[in-house]
C-alpha cells in the first residue's frame, strides 16, 4: 500500500502552495485528535459537541494572552479611553484622531443645492459637517478657487475643536442647517 501511494505521488505530485498543504496537514492531525469522530462509510462525520466544546475552551485559555481585555487600560489605549469616556458622557465629543471625507449634496426648493463637505471618524464611525457652500442660479461648474477655499475650510475646522458629531450625514447636514 505504502508503495502504490509512493507511485501516485510520483505520478501525480501536489502542486498546490506549501502553506495549503501545511495547513491541510494540520487540520488531518487535528481531526485525529479527536477521540469521538466517527466517519461512516458514505463519508459522513460525527462528533460529540462536548469534546469540541472541551478543545475550545483548551485553546482560548491557550491563547488568552493574545485577546485585548477591555477591562484593562493600558498604554497607548488611555488616550482613546478617555475619548470613549467622554463620548458616553456626550456623544457629540470626538478625539483627535483620523477622519475621511463626505461629500453630500442637497437640492434645495428654490432650485439651488448645497454642497456639504462632513468628515466621519475612523474610530466611531459618527459625521460631523466641516464646511457647506450654497450654489444657485445656472452656473454648472464650480470655480476653480473653490475645492481650494474648502480644503483650507476642513483643515481650519480639524484644527479647531468646535465640531459637533452625529450618527448619520443627514443629522449631521440638519444640525449645520439649524445652526445657521
């Protein structure tokens, strides 16, 4: 037996990566550790849940030292702590930390549109309006001074610390209406 497998192999080599088949060796040396796993003649398997229930448990105790335990602060995790804190506090507070820009768009009655540029932080997910511009009449392209004016107007507010943040863009868009 062993010699017609040798002879398959040398006939028909693996040409799969050695990361595949390291891993598929490792799963079979895992399966043969089980002690309940029956496989019947059709191919089926069975196992009892408790013994999976049991190498579970083995392996999160195992590797316990790997998983970041929320009841603990430490180091670099006590700045954002503090944001988390505060946010539950008032959730309109947000951190210092990354953002990506929205770009939203609202047509108004009148015919005109505004263009509100947001950001939304990385870190909650929650959206903040850092500068809007009123377009009216029958102009269909901007000048070109004004992706200019509102990059130096985001910048100017993410320096500033009077953003106020919201769970959606349109919140977010009727707050900055309300406050005008």
């Amino acid at each position: 037996m062993i010699n017609l497998h040798r002879l398959i192999s040398w006939l028909f080599p693996d040409r799969r990566p050695d990361w595949e088949q390291k891993r598929e060796r490792e799963f079979i040396l895992a399966a043969n550790k089980l002690n309940t796993l029956s496989v019947t003649d059709r191919g089926g398997m069975s196992i009892d849940p408790e013994e999976l229930r049991e190498h579970i448990i083995a392996s999160r105790e195992q590797l316990k030292h790997l998983v970041h335990n929320p009841g603990a602060r430490s180091g670099p995790r006590q700045a954002v702590a503090a944001v988390e804190m505060a946010q539950e506090a008032d959730p309109s507070v947000e951190g210092p930390h990354d953002c990506i820009e929205v770009v939203a768009w609202r047509r108004l009655l009148n015919g005109g549109a505004v263009r509100y540029v947001c950001l939304q932080s990385t870190h909650t997910g929650r959206y903040s309006v850092a500068t809007a511009c009123l377009f009216s009449g029958t102009s269909e392209s901007l000048p070109t001074w004004v992706d200019g004016n509102t990059n130096r107007q985001v910048a100017n507010a993410l320096q500033g610390s009077e953003l106020h943040w919201y769970a959606t863009v349109s919140e977010a868009m009727n707050a900055w209406d309300t406050e005008l």
